[in-house]
C-alpha cells in the first residue's frame, strides 16, 4: 500500500439512496469491460461498485475485480475530478487479467474527462538540439 493514500469509509459509495441518485443523473462512459456513471459533485472523489453474479458467478473473481478497481481509484484519487463514481462491471471482466483491468478504468476515466490531460504537448519528440539561428559566415 502506498503510503498517505488510503481508501477510508467517507470516499465509498454505499447506500441504496446514493446508488439510485447517481445512476438516475449521472453521465454514462462505457468500454467492452466497464462502465462509469460520473456524477459532478462537491467533495472528494467517491466510488461504488456494481460487480453482479452475471459477470462472474464466483465471488472469488467477482472479488478480485473490486479489489482491481478499488486500488486503481485509490491511486489516482488524488488526481480525479471530484464526484461520485459508479463503476459498473461487464462480462467481459471476468476473462480480463488485472493489467486489463487498470487499463480499461484508466482509458473510460480519461474519456469521461475525470483526469487531467496528460502533459505531453504534441505527437513528437523533443528535438535534443536546440533550435538557434545559424551565424552568418561561420
């Protein structure tokens, strides 16, 4: 566990109320393995999760995507746009390792506009010689 970053009661998702609050208003960002509903909101980033036998009829695969999912967002909470996240698990997380999983949270995040834009500026590199002006008669 990375130290100063936590995943404390207050920054979860839990009650029925909430749940159906978020889903009713929320916007909606899907991939083939998840879906986030993203409710703007004051406060710190907050995140439930809706894992269903329909995905995995184990809990122990059922559990290992929450626990996938719950790491991610607890790493990267600091950086998210604040609000209420419902992360709503499909079948095809089952099948998904955990690199899969990360990726896929990380990619529907960025299309849900939740983290910042990255800091590169263009598609190509930085040139490693400097741009001068060349002096005349050299």
């Amino acid at each position: 566990m990375t130290a100063g970053v936590r995943y404390p009661r207050h920054v979860r998702v839990r009650a029925r109320a909430d749940f159906d609050r978020i889903f009713a208003s929320a916007t909606r960002t899907a991939s083939p393995m998840l879906a986030v509903h993203l409710l703007s909101e004051d406060g710190p980033p907050r995140l439930g999760l809706a894992v269903s036998r329909k995905v995995d009829k184990r809990a122990v695969g059922r559990n290992r995507i929450k626990r996938v999912l719950r790491d991610v967002f607890r790493l990267l909470q600091p950086r998210l746009a604040p609000g209420s996240y419902v992360v709503v698990a499909r079948p095809s997380a089952a099948q998904a390792d955990n690199d899969a999983l990360r990726a896929a949270f990380l990619s529907v995040l960025k299309r849900a506009r939740a983290l910042p834009p990255s800091s590169t500026a263009g598609t190509m590199p930085a040139s490693p010689i400097p741009s001068t002006p060349a002096s005349p008669g050299a």
